[in-house]
C-alpha cells in the first residue's frame, strides 16, 4: 500500500483528487443500488415489471445520454458537469429513499443515471489531460479506486439498509453531496473550463458528431471492445446464476457468489499497476489489448472444462464444483481487464487526436453500453437454450469464442497500424 500511496503521490493534486473522487463516487453508488431492487419489490410492495421498469430507466437515461455528457464537458468544461453529475446524484439517491410513488421514483432513478452520463466522460477526460505522457500509468491507478468503492459499497451498504434503507439513501446523497463541495472548492478549472477552444470545439454538435462518426478507426475499436464488456459483465451474470444452479440459494450459495466479487475486486486492488508496468515493458498498446481481451475469453474455459466432470449429487464435491470454476473465470476476468483496461482508455484518447476527448469517451460509453444490454440478452438466451437442450458447455463455448475474436479482431486493428495517433494529434519529442 505504500508503493501505491507514493506512485499516487507522484501525480499533480487535480489527477489525486480525481482518483479519490471515483472511488467515493462507486463507494456511494454500489453501497445503494444491489439494495434497491429488495427495497423496491419488498418495502414498497412494487410489482416485478415495475421493478425492472425504474431499474431500467436508471440504465437507460445514463447509457442513452453519455455523448450528451461527453459533448457538455467539451464545450461547458470539465469541472461543471463533474459537479453538476454529483449535485445530481445527490438529489436523486435522496429522492429514492424518500418517495414511494412511481412518477417520483422513475424522476429519481432517470436523474441518477444522467448523473453518471454528465461525470464519467468528464473525469476521464480531465484525468486523461493532466495525467499527460503518463495516463496509462494513471487509468490503472484509477482502475485501483475503482474497484476498491466497488468492493467496499456493497459491504457498507448491507450494514446501513440493516437498519433501514432510506438511511442507505441518506447517506449515500450525503457522500454526493460532500463531493458536490470538495470538487467546486478543491478542483481546479482546467484551461478549457475557462473558456478555451480549440479546433472541433469551436464547431457545432452536429458537426461534432460527424467528425467523430467519420472517425472509422475509433468506431472499428469501440465495436471490437463491446466484447471485453460483454465478458466482464459475467461476473455480475453468468457467473452468479451458475453457482448457484450447482450451489443453490442457501448460506453457501451466497458466500460463494460473494467470493467471486471478492476475487475480483481484490485482484484488481493488488494487482493492477504491478500488470500494467509489466505490461507496458514489453507490448505495444494494441498488443496488450488483445492479449487482454483473448485472456478474458479464456476465463471461461475453466467453466467449459468443468461440464465434462458429472455433478456430485450431493457435499464437498459438489460445493467445490460450484465454487472453483466460477471463482477461477472471475480470477481471470480480473487479469484481463487489468491487462487492457489502461490501454483501453489511453487508445481512446489517442484515436480523438487529443480534441473532443470527452465526446469520445461519451460515444464509447453509448457503444459498449448498448452492446452490453445486447450481450447479455444474448447471454440469458444462451443459458436457457443450452439447459433446454441439456448441452451446458453452450454459453461457455460462445463467450469464448467472443473473446477470442474480439481479440483477433484488436490486434488486426493493431497490425495494420489503425490503433495509431492520427497524424494531426502533436507526438512526444524524442531524445
């Protein structure tokens, strides 16, 4: 930890700040959400497709809305919509603890989901400014944060709706609403907050939109990344519903589902600029996205493999059955993302030729977003076609099929050189 407290020290106090801010945002936003569904299907007594229905409006609105937060940033300026995102934020977790009615409830979870679409591209842009030469080095710093509020959320968040829920929602808005003042008192305006334009931002929207949508290398990389996505997402689906297919519903059921997250956040916590230096010492970015992504694909052989062995029917065959497999995939999973996940990010920037960063981050968040409700659609068909049909390697054999073409399809873009800055983006001089 001490290594990792000196390499964030190393960072001017605008990219510090910034880190610590991720992980109080996912602290406040992963201690609420795993809880609303109970609350909303239990306390308040809502009916199943309603549940799904203000639960899926809070996805919407933030997949549906991130190239409007992105374009914002760019021309309004990075700290505004951070703050505005976090203001935001905070009136909608305290509405949704406060309200049982179902106007109030979709206003509030639509609001906590353009929330999301006005701070995230904004954060990774400005990180991706001041970080400069060393961004790579910074997003897997901020992939440490990260994780961490992801993993510690749920934990503080399960102590607090113990009590009550709408303590949960209290609290939360609180942590919004501390952010809200720490980030208009502490972060600073960056030169185009305060009014500087360059090139495509003094253009339209519209012409914006275009230039970005004629940028053919970045779209063929945010199409070939939707896989890494899709994969990753497992953990939160596939991942869960087979451990507890073999495991069941019980005591064990759930340490063994929170294991995986566990694993996972752990893993990433520990891990993740350890990879990314070892990474950066011996590929080019390209080469490391598609080992990523291939290993990714690989997580879920360790599923495939264990479909050949017959299921105990009973004791410690079947609990190991259930919790390795899965467990091991999400191990993986981790390692893969840690692998791609900095380069993943710096690639953006580079492809945007260092204009209209946020705008790109935007349409890149739309793109994996809308692939990912996709993915999993196909997913969940996946897993009820293959036991249906009782061929159970079915969903493991496809998403690693997934993977791997995904991470053909990277090191294609990579080979061919189209993973490159543009020629009008400045280069770093040379000694």
């Amino acid at each position: 930890m001490k290594g990792l407290y000196t390499q964030v020290r190393s960072y001017e106090g605008s990219v510090q700040l910034l880190m610590v801010n991720q992980f109080t945002i996912n602290l406040g936003f992963y201690m609420l959400m795993p809880y609303l569904a109970a609350h909303l299907s239990g306390t308040l007594g809502l009916a199943g497709w309603i549940v799904g229905l203000v639960l899926g409006v809070r996805n919407f609105s933030q997949q549906g809305m991130f190239l409007v937060g992105g374009t914002l940033a760019d021309r309004l300026g990075y700290k505004p919509m951070i703050v505005a995102g976090c203001v935001l934020r905070t009136v909608g977790f305290a509405t949704l603890g406060l309200v049982d009615s179902l106007p109030a409830l979709l206003a509030a979870s639509a609001a906590t989901g353009l929330a999301g679409a006005l701070f995230n591209p904004a954060v990774r842009a400005y990180l991706a400014a001041d970080a400069g030469e060393r961004r790579v080095e910074a997003f897997a710093l901020f992939n440490v944060f990260y994780q961490a509020g992801i993993l510690l959320g749920p934990l503080v968040g399960m102590v607090l709706t113990g009590v009550d829920f709408r303590v949960t929602c209290l609290v939360s808005a609180g942590i919004f609403a501390l952010l809200s003042v720490v980030q208009i008192r502490a972060l600073p305006a960056r030169r185009k907050d305060a009014g500087e334009e360059t090139g495509g931002e003094r253009d339209g929207v519209l012409a914006q939109w275009r230039s970005i949508l004629a940028n053919r290398p970045f779209l063929l990389f945010s199409a070939a990344m939707i896989g890494s996505y899709v994969l990753t997402f497992q953990v939160y689906l596939s991942l869960p519903l087979e451990v507890r297919r073999l495991g069941g519903d019980g005591e064990f059921g759930t340490a063994a589902v929170a294991l995986l997250f566990a694993v996972s956040g752990l893993s990433t916590i520990l891990g993740q600029t350890r990879v990314t230096a070892w990474c950066k010492a011996r590929y080019e970015p390209g080469q490391a996205l598609a080992r990523g992504l291939a290993l990714t694909g690989l997580a879920f052989v360790p599923l495939l493999a264990a479909t050949a062995v017959p299921v105990p029917a009973s004791g410690v065959g079947l609990w190991l059955l259930a919790a390795v497999p899965p467990t091991l995939a999400a191990l993986l999973l981790a390692i893969g993302t840690m692998i791609a996940y900095p380069f993943e990010m710096d690639t953006i920037v580079r492809l945007s030729g260092d204009r209209l960063v946020a705008t790109h981050y935007g349409l890149y968040n739309t793109i994996c977003g809308l692939g990912i409700t996709l993915g999993n659609l196909l997913t969940g068909a996946a897993l009820d076609a293959s036991r249906a049909a009782g061929m159970p390697a079915l969903p493991w054999i496809a998403l690693t099929a997934l993977g791997l073409a995904c991470g053909a399809a990277l090191y294609a873009l990579h080979s061919t050189g189209r993973l490159k800055a543009p020629a009008s983006e400045p280069q770093p001089a040379t000694a």
